[in-house]
C-alpha cells in the first residue's frame, strides 16, 4: 500500500473542484462576478457563499488553471476560512490522484483513508 503525503496541487478541473465542494456540504454555482475594488467585479467560473455571507470563488487564469477569488483582508483574519480552503485544496488533490490513478489502473480497487 502506498501513502501520499505530499501532492502538489494546481486546481485545472471546474468539474472536480464543483463536486469536492458538493462533497464538503458547501452549495457552488458556475459563472457569475464577485467584488473585488469597488465598484469592479471580477468573472469568476465557480463561486460559493458561506452561511456569514463571506462569498469566494475561482477565476480562470491565462495558464488554464484556477486562481482563488476572494477578500483577502478578512481571509487573513479567518482561520476557519484557512482551513476551509487548505481542506477544499487537499481533497482536490486527493480526488485528482485517485482519477489518475483509476485511469492508469482500471482494474485495480482504490481507496482514500484518512
């Protein structure tokens, strides 16, 4: 049995992100804008709003991949909110390693332990 300790983690896939945040209970939506400098509004293709309002999302970038779209003030003064997104990056990885993994191998049988 292999361990995985360490995954290096670019988030590419809107669809797996979509459903690791349906996983962790959270409600996301595709498409729409979030504020960022009033009175702008930044596109972003998948976006979430907690339940104190705090809304964040990901912003395709130029490299493919999806950058972080939120409040950076009030996400240095929350730990919760730290530890929400290294959660959601975590089981990204995880999801993204167990895929590649199920393509590579299909007869194999895998499983996540915590």
């Amino acid at each position: 049995m292999s361990h995985l300790t360490i995954l290096p983690t670019v988030l590419r896939d809107a669809d797996r992100l979509e459903a690791v945040l349906i996983a962790r209970g959270l409600t996301p939506s595709r498409g729409g804008s979030l504020p960022s400098f009033p009175p702008e509004r930044q596109p972003v293709e998948l976006q979430v709003q907690l339940a104190d309002g705090l809304q964040f999302g990901w912003q395709r970038q130029r490299d493919g991949s999806l950058g972080l779209v939120c409040d950076l003030q009030r996400l240095s003064r929350s730990q919760r909110l730290e530890r929400l997104l290294g959660e959601i990056t975590r089981a990204y990885a995880a999801r993204k390693a167990l895929d590649e993994a199920a393509d590579q191998l299909p007869m194999a049988q895998i499983e996540l332990s915590a």
